[in-house]
C-alpha cells in the first residue's frame, strides 16, 4: 500500500473484527454477568434472554436479568456466593440484580417473583450484609433476615 496510515488502520480493522468475532472487544453487560448454575431440573423450565427463550438443563449458566419460568416444571439454582433458589411450578422469576464482590464491599442481590413458588436460602451475601438481598412481589418487597424462606405469588 502506497499510504503507510491506511495499512496500519485496515490491520487494526482487521484485528477489530476478529476480536470481536471471538468475543473478545466488549465486556461482559450486566445481562451477560453468570450469576448462577442449574444444579436440578424436574419437568420444564425455560430462560428468557432478552428476545430467546431457551430450555434450561442442569449445568447451564442463568444470568442477571434471566427471566425464568416453569410450568409443570421446577428448577433448582446455585449462586456464585452459595445462596439457593428452589422455583416451582408454574412460576415466574427473575433475577434483577447480582452483585457479589465482597473484597470491596459491594454485595446486593434482588430477586423478582411474579407468580409461583421460590424457596430461597442464604448465601454469602445475605450472610455479610442482610440489607442486601431483597425479594419484591407485586404486593411487597421482602427484606431478608433469616435464613431460609418460602415465598408465594398467587395468580397472574
């Protein structure tokens, strides 16, 4: 190339898309933040990401902002910080906020029922900061104390 400044700006380009292809450029958006795993499945239970709904399996990741659902179904889920969330049938969960960087303090942990069953017990964050994790339902917003609950929603 006769223009050394192109060479060097179609390299970087070229360098740009790969990267970006391998995932690479952009960090990771709070909706893409791994904030748990699927330890159990019984039946059907179902991820809403965004504009997909996948079927969830044991071993998958649940992100912040999942939607999770179930109809017949229910779901088992383990959080980075050791908290478990049983959801039941016919349920509508999700995980608004997971913040769970303890070294500098931040810890928070906000979960949505809409309707159905969760059972929650206490991980980490519930464990060095109680006023961190927060379950809201249509009607109220649970600030936790303890360690173990069962919350319900009734109706749509």
């Amino acid at each position: 190339m006769k223009n050394p400044h192109r060479a060097k700006s179609a390299i970087a380009g070229l360098c740009l898309a790969v990267a970006a292809m391998a995932g690479w450029v952009l960090p990771a958006t709070a909706q893409q933040q791994e904030v748990a795993l699927v330890k159990v499945v019984d039946g059907e239970a179902f991820a809403q990401r965004a504009e997909q709904r996948a079927q969830l399996d044991v071993g998958e990741a649940i992100y912040a902002m999942d939607v999770i659902e179930t109809a017949q179904g229910s779901v088992g889920l383990t959080f980075k910080d050791g908290t478990r969330i049983s959801i039941g049938p016919n349920s509508r969960v999700q995980f608004t906020e997971f913040v769970f960087v303890p070294a500098e303090g931040r810890l928070s942990f906000i979960v949505e029922l809409f309707r159905g069953t969760m059972q929650y017990i206490s991980g980490v964050i519930a464990k060095l900061s109680p006023d961190a994790v927060k379950v809201k339902t249509p009607v109220a917003t649970v600030a936790v104390r303890g360690t173990r609950f069962l919350a319900e929603v009734a109706g749509d």
